[in-house]
C-alpha cells in the first residue's frame, strides 16, 4: 500500500491509500510491485473524486499530491512493491 496526500486549494489535506485492488484497476497487472506515473494518478483520483473531499477542481492538474514529503510532479513515478490486499 502506498499513502499519497491530496492537497486542495483550500489547503485541506486528505491521506490517500493506494491499495493492491485498486491498482488492478487502473495500473499494472504484476500483483508484487505497480509502477504509476503523476499524470496517471491525478487523472484517477479526479475521476473518482470522494464526496468528503469536498468541491472537486476543475481538472486534475489543480490536485497537489504529496509522497513521501516530495511533490508529485507529472514524471514522479510512484512505486510500491507487494502492495498489501488490505
């Protein structure tokens, strides 16, 4: 499992977790390790917006993500290998 924040432009902040599940739908089939790129992620966290985030933005490039205290920026690649079932 991989945790990313989102930050809004309110300056709220929701933790994310990225599970092996969720990667199935949306990454790469390999179950012991995903490879996810910014873009990808953004694009998948807007598309599924959670009500209790709040106002969804206008698109996913006015999401900040945050992994591991770094900024996601398009080229991040997000890595988590054996991603838990959890």
């Amino acid at each position: 499992m991989a945790k990313v924040s989102l930050i809004l432009g309110d300056g709220s902040r929701h933790v994310v977790h990225i599970k092996k599940a969720y990667l199935q739908r949306h990454a790469s089939k390999n179950v012991d390790s995903f490879y996810l790129d910014g873009v990808s992620l953004r694009g998948i966290l807007w598309k599924e917006w959670q009500a209790h985030w709040g106002l969804r933005p206008p698109g996913p490039k006015d999401l900040r993500l945050i992994h591991f205290a770094q900024e996601i920026d398009d080229t991040t690649i997000i890595e988590c290998k054996e991603c838990s079932s959890l």
